[in-house]
C-alpha cells in the first residue's frame, strides 16, 4: 500500500484534516513572517511611526513558541513600547491591538482543530451524523412520508 511509505505528517498536511486555517495561524514561523508583513504595511500606509514599526519588527525575530504565543508576545511588545518605553502611540494603535487579539484567538482555534482533527475523530463524527441523518429521515416525526400515505388512503375511502 503507498499510503504506509508516507509518513503521517505529510498527509495530515496534504489532507489537512479538516482544519481549514491559513499556515499562519497554524505556524508560528510563518506567524512571524505575516506579523512582519503586517508592519511593513501599515508602515508605508502611514499609519506606524518608524520608531514603533522598526522596535516590533525587530522584537519578533525573538519570539519563541507557536503561532499564538507569537501573537500573544507581540500584543504585550506593542503594549509594553508605547506605555512603558514610551514610544509614540502609532494611528492605529487600537485596530493593531484587535488586530493581534484576534490573530491570537484564530490561532488557538486553528491549533485546536488541528490536534482534535484525526483520523479516527473525522470518521466518528461522520458516522454519527450518517446515522443521525438516516434516524431523521426515518423518524415518523420528522417525515412527511405518514402524511402523504394517510392522505392516499383519505383520498380511496372518500371515492368510494
């Protein structure tokens, strides 16, 4: 069987097991590469002061953890620049801070999906829905099918 020579992070990562997350709420080293693109351009927009922007940008390269704890670190080195170094407070200041709490909430979901997203949890939950679609579509509650007979049936007595 080919399947047995791959090995099972590869095809966890091909088939992606059901957690559907961008790599960089999955990654942390890619977490670390979209924060940066995220500085740079709110930079060029304007809307990061050059101290605040270089002082993050180059606090990132020293992250360490996974892709949450990368979000989680650069929310408290934005906090910590602007109340604690006094660093001017950048435009967005405040969007940049939800930006960052939001990425890290992403990223906690993600890498919860990730580590509950196996195989043998993709085929229970799909063999508990079949068989909770299959009682729904034989329960006489649910189905019109008792309804349709019993109107047939009202329908020879009152011909005759």
């Amino acid at each position: 069987m080919i399947l047995a020579f791959i090995p099972y992070d590869e095809i966890a990562d091909f088939l992606d097991l059901g957690a559907t997350s961008s790599l960089e709420f999955k990654d942390a080293a890619a977490a670390k590469k979209y924060l940066a693109r995220q500085i740079e351009t709110a930079h060029e927009a304007g809307k990061m002061n050059p101290l605040f922007a270089m002082a993050l940008f180059e606090s990132i390269k020293g992250f360490s953890g996974d892709s949450a704890d990368i979000y989680q670190q650069a929310q408290a080195e934005s906090f910590r620049l602007v109340n604690i170094v006094g660093v001017p407070k950048p435009a967005n200041y405040d969007k940049w801070l939800g930006f960052l709490s939001s990425a890290e909430e992403s990223a906690l979901a993600a890498l919860e999906r990730e580590a509950t997203a196996t195989w043998t949890n993709i085929g229970a939950e799909t063999a508990k829905k079949s068989v909770e679609q299959a009682k729904s579509k034989l329960d006489p509650k649910k189905s019109i099918w008792p309804f349709v007979i019993g109107g047939g049936l009202l329908l020879l007595l009152l011909r005759r």
